[in-house]
C-alpha cells in the first residue's frame, strides 16, 4: 500500500490532548456574576449615582484597555473580560456620588498604569483597580470620602454621611481627624442596627456594603472553584481576631464594616497579585487582616482594607517563593 | 486474598472525561494478520534491538528478528511468517526513527522452509528456577506493556541488597477511552493469576497488591474469582478514578502507603516492583505456553471510528489496517493519538505501525479536537493545585518561557512525571507539560554532556 501522500494532515500536538475547558474569560465572567449581588445592592442603596458610576468605570476601562493593546500593536484582550472586571471593582469601591470624571481618571489609571505599562494581564504586581482607588484616594481625598447616604437611611435630612468605620474611629479614640460634624454625631447616636449592617443599610463605597450579598457572591466563586477559601478566611479570621483582642469597636463591627469584606473575597483573591499555593494563600490572607487592622487603629485613614492589599500584593512573590511546595517524594 | 479500599490518596490529579464506553463493552477481537507488518526495533525503553535478518530473507512467526543489545534492552520477534522487504528506518509513534523490519505476509514460504510457529519450551514454572524464569521472560522479548517499556526481566531482577517486598500488579487503566487492561482483567483473569504466581517465586514471595480503579467493578469481580484460592498476602486493592492514578509512584503510595522519593530513586528503593497487567498476563503465556511477545490488545477509538474495538492484534500491524478492522473512519480524523488522551503521542500517518506499547488508537474529528492558543499565566494556582508530583507548574513554565532552566531544575522539574495535568486543567491554554519536556531534555542534555566531559577528562591523554 503505497503512503497517501497530501490526503492526511492530522493535528500534531504535545500531549495532552483534551482539556478541562475552563478559559480565562469564563474565570471573569464567574467573577462578574459573583459581583452582581452586591452590584445590586449598591444600586438600591445608593440609586442612580451608582448607576452612573459603575457604567462609567466599566466603560472606560474597555476603552483604555482596547486603546492600550493597540498603541502596543499587542492582540485586543477585550474578550478576556479582565478589563470589565477591573472596572467592576474599582467601582464598587468608590462612593457612589462621586464625579463622574473622576471615575474616568481612575479608570484610566486601572488599565493603563496598574495593568498595560507592567504588559497586561497576568504581569501587574498590583491589583488594578485598588491601585486606582488609592492613588483616587490621595488625589481626590474630599470626594472620595464624602460618603452618599443610602436612599434608606434613618437621617433623611442629611445628603452625606461619615461611614460606620469613622465614626466608630472617632468613637474609640483611635482618632486623628478631630472636628466632629454633626452628621457624625447623629451617626455615633446610633451606629447601624446587625440587619443594616448585614444587608449594606450604611454608608460606604457602593460595592462593599452588603455583607450578605458578598458573601452570596463568594459562595459562588467557592462553588465554582474559582477561588479556594483559604485567603477569605485567613483575612477575615485575623481581622475578627485582632478586633477581639485590640478591644474598642464590637469585633463583628470591623468584620461587617468597611471594604474587608469584598477585599477578602474579591480583591485579594485576585490570581495575579496574591500567592498560588494554599500556605501562601494563608500567610498572604493573614497578612491582609493584620495591616488592615494596624491602618485601621493607627492610621491617618479610617480604612486601611485596601492599602493592605497593596502592601500585601508587593509582598507576594516573595511569599511564593517561600512556600514552594514540597515534590511528592522529595525533601 | 481480599478486596480493600485504597486509604491512601495523593495530593492532585484530575477528572478527565473517560470515554470509556465506546470500547469497555467490547470482547477482545483477534485480528487476521494484515498484508504487511512494520516491525520496529525499537519497541521498549532502551537501546533498539539489533537486527538479525535482512531484505529478501523469509521469517517464520516466533523467529527472531531482532537481537538484545546491551543491558536496557529486549529481543523482537517475527509477529507472522513472511518475507522480508525491506530493513530501514520507519517513524515510530513516539516521532523518532527507528530501524524496522518490513514483512510481507503474503509472500509464499520457499520450499523446504518448515513454517511451524517457532515456540519456546513450555516450563513448569513451579519446578522451573528463578534464572530460569527471567532467561524466559527475557528470551520472550518482554517488556512493561503499559506504556514506558521498560524491559521486564530487568525490573524483576533488583540489584544485590535490595528486596522487593511489594509486587503491585497496575490495572488502574486511568488513560482516557483505554479499555484493553480491563478486557483483560476481565477475559484472561486466570492469566493474570498464573503470571502474579511467576512474578511471586521470581521474587521471593513478596506480597501482591492487584490495583484496579473503582470504575472497573467487573474487571474486580473477574479477579476475585480468579484469585480465590490464592495463598498467601494478596489483595485487590480498589482505588478511587483519579488521573494519573496508573503512574508508578502514584499507584505505589495509593496500594502500599510508600512514596518513592526524587529521582534517580526507583520503587524497588521502597521495595516494590509495579507490572502492568498486561505484562503479568504475557509472562504466564511465555512460561507455560512458551510463548514469545508477537501481539498484544490495544484499544482502537474516538468519535472519528466506526466500530471502537479492542483488537488483539499482531506487533507491526499498521494503524490504517487497526481503523479498516474497526469499520474504518466515520468521518476524517482530525486527531490521530497513539495511546490515551492524556499521555499519548499525535502521530501524522496511519503508516505508522503497533509495538509492544501501543495501549490504544485514537481517532478524534474535529469536534473533540481544539487549537488554542495560550495567553499569560494569570497565576491562578490550578496547577498547582493538579500536580501529582505537588510542583509548582506554573513557575517551571515561566521559567522554561524565559529560557531560566536552571531555575526550573531548582523547582524540581526533574521530578516531573509529564502526566499533562497541568496542561489539561490550565485556563489560559499554556503548554505547561510541553515546557517541563523541554526543561527535562535540556538538563538532560547537559548532564549528559558533562559525563561525557569527565569520561574524556578521567582517560589518559
């Protein structure tokens, strides 16, 4: 039988030969449904505005994103939805109320300084979108800390509000900012009620109030093994544990309050910037709970969520490289 | 004997779609002898046979074609009678060349030539010596049969001061689509029987652990029956279906509780010997029926085949002959995989012929075949996390990407077993086990190079 010549032109390829069929793309777009619940909830707390921001920051990061790839003649990676995710977020931790071109320098910020400059996905040692907030947060301090009531708020005369966190700040005496408005004394009157506080009925940015629907989405991201439980745990372990032992505020209050819970769940979970091994997703979630808590108590800043993440994503190459796994059979 | 339930259940692995039903339901078939059989010289782990005969000469089936060379290395026989084509180099499943002998099958025997099967003297294994136990299983051209080739009498002969204690008989069969060790568990229990109780005096009365996946029931029930009466401390132990539970060390840890450590280190270091089922069953046939290494049972499948079947069929016979006994394609290929999804070899012809390790076909259209291409590690930690070995994939491959082999080394890339794990479970479609092979052939290469420098430098000038 002589060989057919052209006829065959089989797929030659490195084994293996079949695939799991997980993508990138799926990985964000389970990350986006787990966002939508407390999207929502930012939407009915805080209205319209949040609307508004969480459109604008979305929007302009696909923008930036696409506009990055193609001033680096790299392929689009708009498809990979990172772009929509780091949006996403970034918005969800902004106040809703906030300008609107502020969003875009933020946004732009995201995308083009935290993730394109370092090569896109994959290479940013930072989490984009806190990166943004904070490098927001020292630009537009006013702004980013004037905090939109939630449309169901117990003092309806006042338009904004300080947050639980800087009035338990204020409360505690752990304070550095020393005029008290009256708004934070109808605050310190009463701080939000454990349903307001699980639910989101509190100031605060427009993603990380709801601490059931964070946890609704994080149950998801666990159910789909997108993300293991070991850095949500470690973090909000520490964080409970600290508050405990520190005194002051009720310890559930630093859990309930602030960005912790959508940092431990969505933000420092983030692949790129956090360690791969489940000791190092430990060492790293321990670390995020203790400077938040050190920035918390000590800091100029009532909330130190996500400059501990930051600190903590500079760390993590070192952390992984030391909890390299053991080979099975090795030393 | 008693069935137990493996308690011992390593760090990683994955759940890759079986397939295992287009073929577990099929009796093995026997297969005529076809037109033309491509019998390579190169069948197993080692150094290629050096062949005895040359174009024009006619073989009987059973004569010897190729001779053992060196220590790594066994003997290939005539699979049928023919005449001898040609002997030149043919491309292998694996993508080397190796030297093959062409056989026409069909070729009329000269006169005078007597065309009896040449057979072995069958032993009474029982009364027969160890020696004369391992001359026969290496006379017979035997090799492990479930994938690497080892060359069997030499696994069975540990070197001076080490003893095996375990004898782990692998049916895990954890390849994707692969049904013919489970065929054979289930069709030749008796066999396998025969040849643990060879294995066993060979050995030295170790115990016998009989390793088979939980997703094989009959295949247990077969050796249950078969192993009844068997004395001594055998047992069947059931594993749970995990990728790659059929590797070595993985098996070994799963049925005895050992790890093997790094390598160079072998099982016979924790005193186990692991064999392939198939190979057990193939000493029992060259101790009592005498009988050299001329066919073995692959797995013939995919969506792309008519009939998925498991032949019996000659050693040499070519692919397209295996897909035109199976009912041939049903429609092109798009893949063509010399064994099981996950480890196997995408080979560009049906030209290419069976050896003594060719586990199973595969034909897959394009439906079941994808071309990604990678994007950048997202560092997601999955595996990580799939790693059978514990390493730390992810890092190895950026190294390799990087060109930093020595900093792969440093991770362990070594230790790398190459199961595709990684590669199976990676969202952003990197080649991960493809870069390890790459780290793996280099370190090679260099080690290999600096022996050679020593070996010059030691000789005197």
């Amino acid at each position: 039988m002589k060989p057919k010549d052209t006829a065959e032109h089989y797929i030659l390829s490195s084994s293996p030969h079949t695939h799991a069929r997980s993508s990138v793309s799926r990985i964000m777009l389970d990350v986006i449904v787990a966002l939508l619940p407390t999207t929502a909830a930012g939407i009915w707390f805080f209205g319209l505005p949040a609307v508004w921001t969480i459109a604008t920051c979305v929007a302009t990061c696909l923008v930036t994103e696409a506009l990055c790839r193609l001033a680096m003649k790299r392929e689009n990676t708009l498809g990979d939805l990172s772009a929509v995710v780091t949006g996403l977020l970034l918005a969800l931790n902004l106040p809703a109320g906030l300008p609107l071109w502020m969003a875009v320098v933020g946004s732009v910020f995201a995308i083009g300084v935290a993730k394109q400059v370092f090569g896109g996905l994959g290479m940013n040692p930072f989490n984009p979108a806190l990166a943004a907030r904070a490098f927001m947060l020292i630009s537009f301090t006013g702004p980013m800390t004037t905090w939109l009531k939630p449309l169901w708020w117990k003092t309806p005369e006042a338009m904004t509000t300080a947050t639980p966190l800087a009035a338990m700040k204020r409360l505690y005496g752990c304070d550095v900012v020393t005029q008290a408005t009256p708004h934070v004394e109808k605050a310190l009157s009463g701080l939000p009620s454990l349903w307001d506080l699980l639910v989101g009925n509190m100031p605060g940015c427009i993603g990380e109030v709801s601490t059931l629907a964070l946890a609704l989405g994080a149950a998801y991201l666990l159910v789909r093994k997108v993300i293991t439980w070991h850095i949500p745990v470690a973090f909000l372990v520490t964080v409970w544990l600290y508050a405990y032992f520190a005194g002051g505020a009720p310890a559930h209050l630093q859990v309930l309050t602030g960005g912790v819970m959508i940092g431990a769940c969505f933000m420092a979970t983030d692949y790129v910037t956090s360690p791969t091994t489940a000791k190092g997703k430990l060492v790293f979630g321990f670390g995020c709970g203790l400077l938040c808590m050190l920035i918390r108590q000590f800091g100029a800043y009532p909330e130190g969520c996500s400059f501990a993440i930051l600190i903590m994503n500079a760390l993590a190459p070192l952390i992984n490289r030391w909890t390299q796994p053991k080979p099975f059979g090795g030393k | 004997m008693k069935t137990v339930r493996s308690t011992f259940r390593f760090k990683g692995g994955v759940h890759p779609d079986y397939n295992k039903e287009l073929a577990r339901g099929k009796v093995i078939e026997t297969m005529p002898c076809p037109a033309e059989l491509v019998v390579s010289m190169s069948q197993h782990l080692g150094a290629p046979a050096t062949c005895v005969v040359k174009a024009g000469d006619y073989v009987v089936k059973g004569q010897l074609l190729g001779a053992r060379n060196g220590f790594i290395s066994v003997p290939v026989h005539a699979p049928a009678n023919g005449l001898v084509k040609a002997v030149e180099p043919r491309l292998g499943p694996a993508g080397g060349k190796a030297p093959a002998v062409v056989l026409d099958t069909t070729a009329p025997a000269p006169d005078g030539v007597d065309v009896a099967e040449r057979t072995l003297p069958p032993l009474d294994w029982r009364a027969a010596t160890k020696e004369d136990l391992l001359a026969r299983i290496d006379e017979a051209g035997l090799c492990g049969m479930g994938g690497a080739g080892f060359p069997t009498s030499v696994k069975l002969n540990p070197p001076p001061g080490k003893r095996c204690e375990y004898l782990v008989v692998n049916g895990a069969e954890c390849e994707p689509y692969l049904c013919a060790d489970f065929r054979l568990m289930l069709e030749r229990a008796d066999r396998v029987r025969v040849g643990v109780e060879i294995l066993r005096k060979i050995l030295g009365d170790c115990a016998v652990r009989l390793a088979v996946e939980a997703n094989k029931p009959e295949a247990i029930a077969a050796l249950e029956t078969a192993f009844a009466d068997i004395d001594g401390n055998v047992e069947i132990v059931v594993l749970p279906v995990l990728y790659p539970q059929g590797s070595e060390k993985h098996q070994i840890y799963a049925t005895v509780g050992r790890v093997v450590p790094e390598p160079p280190a072998l099982p016979i270091d924790v005193g186990c010997v692991v064999e392939n089922v198939g190979t057990v069953a193939a000493v029992a046939d060259a101790v009592e029926k005498g009988q050299v290494l001329l066919s073995r049972v692959t797995t013939v499948s995919g969506d792309a085949v008519r009939e998925p079947k498991n032949v019996e069929a000659p050693l040499g016979t070519k692919y397209a002959d295996l897909v035109a006994f199976c009912g041939g394609e049903s429609e092109p290929p798009a893949k063509v995989i010399s064994g099981g999804t996950m480890m196997g070899f995408a080979v560009p012809s049906l030209e290419i012929a069976t050896t003594k390790t060719t586990s199973g076909l595969l034909l897959l259209s394009r439906r079941r075949v994808s071309q990604y291409s990678s994007q950048a590690c997202i560092n997601c930690g999955r595996c990580v996390r799939a790693c059978p070995m514990t390493l730390n994939a992810a890092e190895i491959a950026k190294a390799v990407e990087a060109d930093d082999i020595a900093s792969a080394e440093a991770a362990h890339v070594m230790s790398c077993i190459e199961c595709g794990a990684c590669t199976f479970v990676c969202p952003a479609y990197r080649p991960i086990t493809q870069f390890c092979r790459r780290a793996k052939a280099s370190i090679r290469a260099r080690l290999a190079a600096e022996r050679a420098k020593a070996a010059a430098a030691a000789k005197p000038a």
